[in-house]
C-alpha cells in the first residue's frame, strides 16, 4: 500500500471512530487503538504535507492563532425565536396558527443554553462556520468549530448545504475546566453558556479545542430544496448526513401533546448532561411554515417556552458582609457550590436584617436557593425539617466589616450604613459603578482589575481612570495584561469621555438617582451645570423625583469634593452635555408623562422603542395596570394585551405608534 493510500485508509478510519464517539455514544474501538492510529497519521502527515486531507482528524487541533475573526454575511438570515411563559401563551401561538386553517402537528426539543452556529458545506466538506450576529452578519469561526469533535468535517453525501446548531459545554466539562483553572490562579468560568461561547470565540483554536464541546443540529434553512417536505424528515436528513441530532426531539399531534412534553421536560431537566432553558416549538409541515412566514426578527411558525426560575437545595456554610458605594451594608450567604441554570453559584444575597429574622435563616441550615430575575442567586426558604441542632442563629454586626466604623440606619428603618465616606469598600464600589455598562461602559475595567489599580494607587478616585495613560509603560507589563489588552482598554476609557450626559450623572453614583432618574433629569437640564444650580423646588416638583431624591442630588452637588470631580473631569474633555434627539416637555405634549407598555413583536426593538418613548418624556413599564396609558401591541402580544383590553386601555398597533412618534 502507498502512502496516500494510507493516509487515506486513515482518515476514513479515524473519522468513523469519531461518529461513533462522539456522535453515536456508541465507540466500536478502545482510547489506545484510537491514540495509535492519530499518532500514525499524524507521522505521515508530517512527512508528507501534500496528502493531507482536508476532513483529516488532525485539522480539529487547532491552527493560527488569528488576529480577529472576519466578518460573515449570511447567505439566509439566522431568525431568533419569540417566547412565552406559560400555557395561555402556548394555547395563544396555536390558536394564531389555526386561524390560517392549518391543522398543526408540532415537533418539540429541548433549547440548549448555548451558542447558535450556522456551517456552510460544499461537496459535502465543511467550508466555513459562523456565529449568529446579528441575524445577517456573523464572524467566521471555522477554524475553532473544526476542533469540535461531533461537528462532522465531511458529510456522508457529497452535498451543498446549510445546516444550524447550538454548541455548548457539559456541566462535567465546566467543574473539570474550573478546577483546573483554580490550580493555575485563574478565575472560575461563571456558567456553561459564558464558557462555550468565549471557547467558541477565543482567537486561539487551541483554548477552543482544550474546551471539550459539543453540538446538536436542528435545522435546515431551505429544506424544500432537498424534496424535504416536514422539519421531523429534515432531522432525519441531517442526522443520515453525519450531524449529532437531540435524542429528545418528538414529533407531537396537537398542542395538548406539545404542554405535556413541556411538563415533563420541567421536572427532568437537572437529570440532563448539558443546561436547557426552555422547549422549542416547532410547526412541522415545512409549506405551513411558509405560509406563515417571518416577523422582522421572529418566525412565525415557532416559539420558544421558557423555564420558570430553577430552584435548587444547598447547605449555607457562613455569612459574611459587604459595603456597598452608597454604604449600605449587604449580609451575604457563602453556600455550598451548585449549578443552577448553567452558573456554579457559591453565594447569594441575604437582601438585609429583616429578610434574614423573618425567614429565620440560620447558619448550617439547608436553604433553597434561585436566581432573582434569572439573574441574582436569592435564598427562598430554609428546611427547618433538616434542622439538627448545630445551627447558629443570625447576629447583624455593628461594625463596617471593611473600616470598622460603626453602622448607622440612615433615613431607614431596616439597612445599615457605613457612614464613612473614606471606606475603602465605598471607594472601590463606586469606581466598579462608574464604568459599567450602564454608567460610563468602560470595557476591560471589571471588578477584579478595578480593585488591583486601587491597590496599586493608579486609580483612587474617579478623574484618575482618564489619567491612566500616564502608566501605560507600568500597566503593559502587569502580569494577565500586555500591550494590546492596555491600548483597548485606553481606548475604551477615551471613547467613554463622548457619552451623553445621563450616563455621566448615574455614574457618579448619587444616592437613589438610577438609569432612569438620571435620563429624566440630563433631558431635563440638558448641560451639568443647569443641573448643579437646580433648586431642591425645581427637582422635587419632577416627575418620579420626589422630595428624597431632591435632597439626595442637592447635598451631592453641594459637596466641595464632588464639585471638584465635575470641575476635574470637564478639564479631562468629558463630555456633560445630553445628546439626545428631542427636547423634553417641549416637543411632544402627547408622550408626556404617560405610562407605556410594550407587548409582542414589532419591527423595532424593544430598546430602540423604548429609548424613543423616554426621549418624548414618557414613562415606559414591564406591567399592564390600571394606571397604563398605552399599550403598544405587536405580532404574538400575549397576556398584557388580554389584560390591557379588559381594563379599557388604549392599545396602538405599530402603524398608529410610528403616526405618534412621527
């Protein structure tokens, strides 16, 4: 036999194992036999360089390390999906496919929290993977995806064809990555979805392939072009092609079968390897979903059903307080590390005194623990049945854990305050304040590396972040830095200084004064000075300010070390003017003041909705009530809109929302 014949018989070999492995579940050789004959091929690829295929197995161990990935345009769009909540909105999404005189069967799936992968193949050879974007334009992920080991390099036909996924991480792969990375010093990845995705996205193939990802495949863009006439034969055709397809995936008769399959992926989901958040819902007649076509942003034809916050027991092991830059002291639980949707979480907010003495936590207790918001891990109840006597009870400190001044309650009756305004904790939270994303979003100044430049005297107040190219040369060679990571973030901290004035105000950290509050008032006064010169009468007669706030803003403002920050950070060219488009109060009476509520799906975004509202003065809220307004109203409102009409509540379509806007 020749040596191409070899390496031929190798690769076709080699790539047979893989599919059984890592696709099938099911390998028909040992680790040993597998290793010998990757060493072998490895061997012959070396020495003969012009015979290397490209679906050798080798191509999955990483290439070049690039400079940045390459923009990607979608030959078609990659839509997201809508959402809904609970089984009215289920039995809403079909009645609107009914009333097309479809007779609908579902297919149903688990939605893997990961990351959406759209590959390309022609010839049946895998020529380019890429990310989801924004829908039309991506970035080329070829190289890293090439080193996942159940993503197929060479199909079983030699196709042209578009096929879409999600890779993601197992939970075993995260705890395995994370320990590793707490023996090297490094800092834990937060969850699996985080991980897949920076593994994904890292610009060293190698990190990618050290990750252990996998991937399932559930859709083909255009299956009509293949005679493929249901989604349930496209899966089939792309499993018969070579792709991992979910085992769990169910061709379902009516939407009764669909809130069964949902009940009892609910209760079995922890039983999985790999993090879901929800189900897919599917119409499987494939000119059915044509019919129905696409919103903007959404398919018509299919939605996703997301998981209730997940709820999950551990042991509380200690309390321990944090001071945040207003003051206010936090007890925190340190708790027995569990991954609840995807994240390892080993600690949770006590929220304060009155939580802890009403739910009569004790250290040592068994608790049940969730994330508030999908977001922040909250401790719901304790199981005092597993009590055994060794608990301690809860006693509030007098004492900041930080400075050691003594703890008021100010203008409350259940938080404590240090009072101290030179606390170190106070200082470094309210930097950690300033640049995120919704103050001044300075990218690559996080906690961690906010706290080091305190410690390293670089920055110990805020007009010191716009001075931190005087260190440049000092910061290059920290260790975890280097020259590129410091020249983007400079360059962040300098296209930060061009933010409009509302980001300004909440960065600076006033007392009570959030997103929303500093809008109305940089909307308001318009320039940093106006709203220096406020009166505590002008502030408190706004809207949504009260007579609290007012004082709050008045005794910031007053404060000499406060005025020489804003004096300071004008002479460093930071911009304190409002850039927004519309001038409040003055240019439309008709949004003024008015509560507004956004439902379904409409060719804007949400955001980019409600940022309009807000510059016409008006008040946009997450729930339909007696006091709303407006409702606008999109494709698949769901249950606010049923509420809104049973209240009497004025409802605009888009058509009539662009008339008013415009």
């Amino acid at each position: 036999m020749d040596i191409k014949q070899r390496i031929d018989q190798l690769v076709e070999k080699l790539n047979k194992w893989n599919y059984e492995y890592h696709t099938l579940d099911n390998p028909s050789v040992s680790d040993q036999e597998y290793d010998n004959h990757i060493r072998e091929l490895e061997k012959l690829e070396g020495k003969y360089p012009q015979y290397i295929r490209e679906d050798s197995p080798t191509k999955r161990i990483g290439g070049l390390v690039l400079d940045k990935f390459q923009k990607v345009i979608h030959n078609i769009p990659l839509f997201s999906l809508s959402n809904v909540f609970n089984e009215t909105e289920i039995n809403s999404f079909d009645e609107r496919i009914k009333k097309e005189n479809i007779v609908p069967d579902y297919i149903c799936e688990p939605k893997i929290d990961g990351l959406a992968v759209a590959l390309t193949y022609e010839k049946g050879l895998l020529v380019r993977a890429a990310t989801r974007g924004d829908g039309t334009v991506g970035e080329d992920i070829t190289n890293n995806v090439k080193t996942i080991r159940s993503i197929p390099l060479k199909l079983k036909e030699e196709v042209n064809i578009d096929v879409r996924g999600e890779i993601f991480m197992t939970n075993e792969s995260l705890i395995k990555i994370n320990k590793e990375r707490e023996k090297a010093g490094l800092n834990s990845l937060k969850n699996t979805r985080n991980a897949a995705a920076g593994s994904v996205r890292n610009l060293d193939p190698r990190v990618t392939a050290s990750r252990k990802l996998d991937a399932f495949f559930y859709h083909i863009p255009n299956p009509l072009d293949y005679n493929i006439n249901s989604h349930y034969d496209a899966l089939k055709y792309i499993s018969e092609l070579g792709f991992k397809v979910n085992p769990y995936i169910k061709l379902l008769s009516d939407i009764n079968e669909v809130n069964k399959y949902i009940s009892e992926w609910r209760n079995k989901r922890n039983d999985l390897a790999y993090e879901i958040d929800g189900i897919v819902i599917k119409l499987n007649n494939i000119k059915d979903q044509l019919i129905l076509g696409f919103t903007s942003r959404y398919p018509r034809w299919a939605t996703a059903y997301k998981f209730p916050a997940e709820e999950v027991n551990t042991k509380l092991k200690n309390i321990i307080f944090t001071v945040g830059r207003t003051g206010q002291v936090t007890p925190n639980a340190i708790v027995e590390p569990v991954i609840i949707q995807g994240s390892t979480v080993s600690r949770a907010t006590l929220h304060n005194e009155k939580n802890i003495l009403n739910k009569d936590i004790r250290i040592g207790d068994d608790v049940l623990i969730r994330k508030a918001g999908d977001v922040i891990p909250e401790i719901v109840k304790v199981n005092k049945n597993r009590r055994d006597g060794k608990e301690k009870k809860f006693i509030m400190i007098s004492q900041c854990p930080v400075c050691g001044s003594k703890l008021e309650k100010v203008n409350s009756e259940i938080d404590y305050f240090c009072v101290n305004k030179n606390c170190e904790a106070r200082k470094i939270e309210n930097l950690i304040h300033f640049v995120s994303r919704d103050a001044m979003n300075i990218e690559g100044l996080g906690e961690r590396i906010i706290e080091d430049f305190y410690n390293l005297n670089h920055i110990k107040n805020i007009p010191d972040i716009y001075k931190l190219n005087v260190y440049k040369k000092e910061l290059i060679d920290l260790e975890g830095f280097g020259e590129k990571s410091i020249n983007n973030l400079l360059e962040s901290i300098e296209v930060s200084k061009k933010n409009s004035l509302e980001k300004l105000i909440f960065g600076l950290g006033i007392k009570q004064v959030g997103v929303k509050t500093a809008k109305l008032l940089a909307q308001k006064y318009l320039t940093i000075d106006a709203l220096m010169k406020a009166t505590f009468e002008d502030l408190k007669n706004l809207k949504d300010v009260g007579p609290i706030i007012s004082e709050n803003i008045i005794k910031y403002f007053f404060t000499p070390e406060n005025q020489s920050v804003i004096t300071e950070l004008k002479e460093l060219n930071i911009n304190t003017n409002y850039l927004g488009k519309i001038k409040f109060e003055l240019e439309n009476k008709k949004m003024y003041n008015k509560k507004m509520v956004i439902t379904g799906t409409l060719n804007k975004s949400r955001d980019e909705i409600k940022e309009l509202l807000e510059d016409l003065g008006a008040q946009v809220t997450n729930s339909v009530t007696a006091q709303t307004d407006v409702l606008i109203v999109g494709e698949n409102p769901g249950s606010k809109y049923q509420k809104a009409l049973e209240l009497g509540i004025e409802t605009w379509n888009e058509e009539i929302f662009n008339k008013n806007i415009n």
